[in-house]
C-alpha cells in the first residue's frame, strides 16, 4: 500500500512536472526583416505585436535597416546560412534568391489557408513572384507609371484632356500642341518631362512591340519597336516639346516644372501624388497611352517571401498570411498602393485614383542582371537626349553592354 501510494505521488510530480514545462514553453522565434523608413516603423511594430498578443506560441522580431544596407546585410546572411525566416523582397534586387532556389514555395501552404485570397492580391506581384509554375512570395505594395496633368494648361492650348483608350500620338500630339501654343512671350512651357530609363521603360518598349529584357535573359530592345520607343521621346526632346531628362532624377525634374507651372504631363509614380499634393496644385490623373502594340505600363513592387531553410515553416507562413492581408496592409503602407485592392479604403482622393490607373500592367522581367542594365540605360541614351548619339548607334552599344551585364549576373 505504502509502495502503491508513493507510486502514485511520484507520478502526480512527474505528471505536474511535464505540464509544468509545457505551460512554460517558449514560443518559436521568428525574425521578419524590413528596410523601412523612420515613418514606417510604428505602424508595422503595431502590427506585429498584436500579431505576437493573438498568438502566444509564436514571437516575431523585426530587423529593420536603411535600404542602402539592406541587401548588403541579406548577402551576410546568405554566407552564413542564416536568412531571416521571413523578409522584405523586391524584383530585381532579390532576383539571386529567387532563381538559387533559397525561397520557400507556398503553394501548399497556400492551399489549406482558406483566408489568403488571392484574387484580392495584386496579380502583377504574383507574376512576379511566379518561377516555374510556383509562387514565392506575396506583395505588399505595388507601383507604376501614370500621367500627371495639369487640366489648366490643356485647357489654355484648347486641347482636349487625357482619356483612357487615347494613343500614344495622341499623347504626343497634346504634349506638341501645348508646348507650342503657350511658349511665347519670354514664357517657356514644356509638354512633357519624367522621361525615365529604368524599369518603366519597359512598359513604353511593350506598347510598341517588344522588351527590356526577353525571355532568354539577352537584352531584347534593339530592332525596330525598341529603337521606335527611344526615337519617340528623342524626338520630343529634340523638338523643345520635353526638356532633356535629367540623369540622376529626371522624376524630381519633371516635379519641380509641374509645381511651377511650366509643364502640361509628367510621367510619375506614387510618390508623385504625395509631392503634388503636398504642394496644393490643382492636377488630374491620366493613364498612360496605347501604343502601336498595346497598353503602355509596367509594374513593380515589393512582396514578402521566406527563406527555404527556416526551421519553422508553418509559423512563417501564418505571420506571412497576416502581413500580408488586407486589414494589415490598410495601416502598415503608408506611402503608395498596397497590394490588395481590399486595403485601399483609406487613401487619398488622389492616390486612390492612381491606384485604379496603374492596375493591369505586365510585370517587368526581373533576372539577375537586371538593375544594373537599368544603369546602363541611363548612361548610353543620355548621350541621346543631349543629342551627341543617335538612337542605331546607341542601341548597338546598349545591346553589348547589357548583355554583358546579364551573362556575368547569370554565371555565363
């Protein structure tokens, strides 16, 4: 009996004693890396600790870094095998991950989380984030080109305001006939600035036929609907109708003449919305022209993915599911389009309108390699906007120069 009784209490210790541990288990780590502004940090450090409150088992801990460390501290932690379990990803920047298969797929996570919707996700991001049939990622804000115009000089030149559907003569024409009209008397107004050569070229190269960067990863805008695209702005340069881009912000250009009041378009983003109302001009929002080929406009943004080596991918892609939906996005983006239409509730007049006119561009083909043939764009073709090369020639150099950037990028 004796034996019997003491048989018992320690099973009741040991009992207590294991419930004990499992009461007190610490919950799994997570570390979610960000490259946010100063701004942007309380909204998601909100967000992740009312994350962490409704779930106890799971802790989540933000690493944030300026944009400028940011990829250098994911290169640290790719050499020593350490990746955050969920992170900040943007085209491009992270095309090394994507394609050295160090991202986890989430189809099948995808597939038994009744909750994600991706129909209310931004399906360029999803292209985007799609290799090979399998998705990596899932955006968290999207961005694109759209024309910013000024209705009173329009409607001082007598030309009619920019409507969906209208061509890219059409667009070319407005942008002649004002600057024509109104530049007189000592007063210089210009029709068109924000020329870019960045990824938002690729959408101007696909209006009229072709790409930046083809499907075999070779630069793919030397023959006649790339050269027709760079002679398309080339002319409008050479004609005084646009001022020549500025190389380093042709964007923060064509900002500065619309505040003024000596410009009729800007080509801008989102960040231009933020500017001009910070300014108190009066503008409208125009989406960008067809071309010969189809709707000008690429798009491009930022997801978040998870590293393919984390120990805990079921809880990674619970906090990424969260991050990443729409009541979340609705207060954590605070600057630009969120990524699901369902969290544009509470922007601006104007950036609402933005939003509706960038939805629907094709996503910019984004290998590695792809960021530094953006740089050699603007370098080769200023030597065109200032008139010193023509366009042939300038292509020709591009194509090499591009080429060689995407084959040393690729490992060829």
């Amino acid at each position: 009996m004796q034996l019997s009784t003491l048989a018992r209490a320690a099973a009741a210790a040991l009992a207590l004693a294991f419930g004990g541990v499992a009461a007190e288990a610490a919950p799994v780590e997570l570390t979610f890396a960000n490259a946010l502004s100063l701004p942007q940090v309380e909204p998601y450090q909100k967000a992740i600790d009312e994350f962490n409150a409704a779930n106890p088992d799971i802790h989540v801990t933000m690493l944030n870094a300026p944009w400028s460390e940011y990829w250098q501290q994911r290169q640290v932690d790719t050499a020593s095998g350490k990746l955050p379990d969920v992170w900040l990803f943007v085209p491009g920047f992270g095309a090394q991950w994507l394609y050295g298969d160090q991202l986890l797929p989430l189809d099948d996570y995808i597939a038994k989380d009744p909750g994600i919707n991706l129909p209310d996700a931004n399906q360029t991001m999803l292209k985007y984030m799609t290799l090979n049939g399998k998705l990596y990622g899932i955006g968290y804000d999207f961005n694109g080109v759209a024309i910013f115009y000024n209705p009173a000089l329009f409607e001082e030149a007598g030309v009619p305001l920019p409507k969906d559907g209208w061509t890219t003569d059409d667009f070319a024409n407005a942008a002649k006939t004002i600057s024509t009209k109104l530049s007189k008397d000592g007063r210089k107004v210009w029709g068109l600035a924000g020329i870019g050569t960045d990824w938002v070229l690729d959408g101007w190269y696909r209006a009229f036929g072709t790409t930046m960067i083809g499907a075999d990863g070779k630069y793919d805008a030397n023959n006649d609907a790339g050269r027709a695209t760079i002679q398309f702005f080339a002319d409008m340069v050479k004609d005084g109708v646009a001022p020549i881009p500025d190389q380093k912000d042709s964007s923060g250009q064509a900002q500065s003449l619309f505040i003024s009041g000596n410009l009729a378009m800007a080509l801008g983003v989102g960040h231009t919305v933020t500017i001009l109302d910070d300014a108190g001009v009066d503008y409208n929002i125009a989406r960008l022209p067809v071309g010969p080929a189809g709707q000008a406009g690429v798009g491009l943004g930022g997801s978040y993915v998870i590293s393919a080596a984390t120990p805990h991918k079921d809880e990674a892609f619970k906090f990424l599911s969260y991050i990443t939906s729409g009541p979340v996005l609705a207060k954590v983006v605070t600057t630009g389009v969120p990524a699901r239409e369902s969290a544009w509730s509470n922007l601006s007049e104007h950036m609402a309108d933005f939003a509706k006119k960038i939805q629907g561009f094709a996503a910019f083909n984004a290998p590695k390699g792809s960021f530094q043939v953006m740089d050699l764009q603007n370098q080769v073709l200023s030597g065109v906007w200032n008139g010193s090369v023509d366009v042939p020639t300038a292509m020709n150099d591009l194509t090499q120069k591009a080429d060689a950037a995407l084959a040393a990028a690729a490992g060829n």
